[in-house]
C-alpha cells in the first residue's frame, strides 16, 4: 500500500502547576490525509483462470483523504497517603475536539461498497486512572 503523508506536525508538553503539584499536559497532532487509491477490480489472464488485479484511476497522491488533528490532554496530581503510600489521580481525554474525518474509504469502484467510509478517527474518549 501507498501510505504516506505529504507533512506531519506534532507537538507536546507537559507542566507541574507548583501552587497545587498538578500535573498538566498535551499532545497535538496533524497529517495530511493519506493517498486515495480508488481502483477496478479487473480479471486477470493467469494460468489457471483465477485472480484479478485492481487498475488504479489516478495517479498515486493526485487524490488524498482529508487532513487529520486530534488533541489529547492530561490531568494529574500525586497524594502521599499515610506517609508512606504515594497514589497519583489522573484523568485523560483524547481527541478532545471530537473530530470525526475519515481515515479510510472503500476503494473498488465496482463494488457494491465503493467509496462507502471504512475507518473514522476514534470518538472523544475519557479514562480516569488511579495508580
């Protein structure tokens, strides 16, 4: 497969608010959108009668998925319980801006399915940790 971007930024940090020994930090990522490949399924003359081969319609990289950004957060702060235990409570929540752009379509132009959206970044997600 052709999986490539044309450019890529990301950027991330971190932070301990000293006020409150809280822990802050971020992760923004961005891509363009990889190649498109859309195809048709074309028999082919192998020995033996059997397989296809797939004919591309554009040329590699002429047609692209959209550009992708998510952002992903995190909230911590440690605790010393006793004396003795130390327990850090975190929350994260990633894809904070809930985007929804598609990461891949169907791309056999004669099919049934061509062209119908096969894989969509994740929805926004927020996990709590204790440890």
């Amino acid at each position: 497969m052709f999986v490539n971007a044309r450019w890529i930024f990301r950027l991330s940090g971190a932070y301990t608010l000293p006020a409150v020994k809280m822990g802050v930090a971020g992760f923004y990522n961005a891509r363009s959108g990889y190649p498109y490949l859309a195809g048709i399924n074309v028999p082919a003359n192998l020995r033996g009668g059997a397989g296809s081969v797939i004919v591309l319609l554009d040329r590699v990289g002429d047609s692209r998925l959209p550009t992708v950004q998510q952002l992903d957060l995190r909230v911590d702060r440690p605790f010393t319980l006793l004396n003795r235990l130390k327990v850090v409570v975190g929350v994260d929540m990633f894809n904070v801006l809930n985007t929804n752009v598609t990461l891949a379509r169907r791309r056999i132009q004669n099919a049934t399915n061509a062209n119908n959206i096969a894989n969509i970044v994740a929805p926004r997600v927020l996990r709590s940790a204790f440890g």
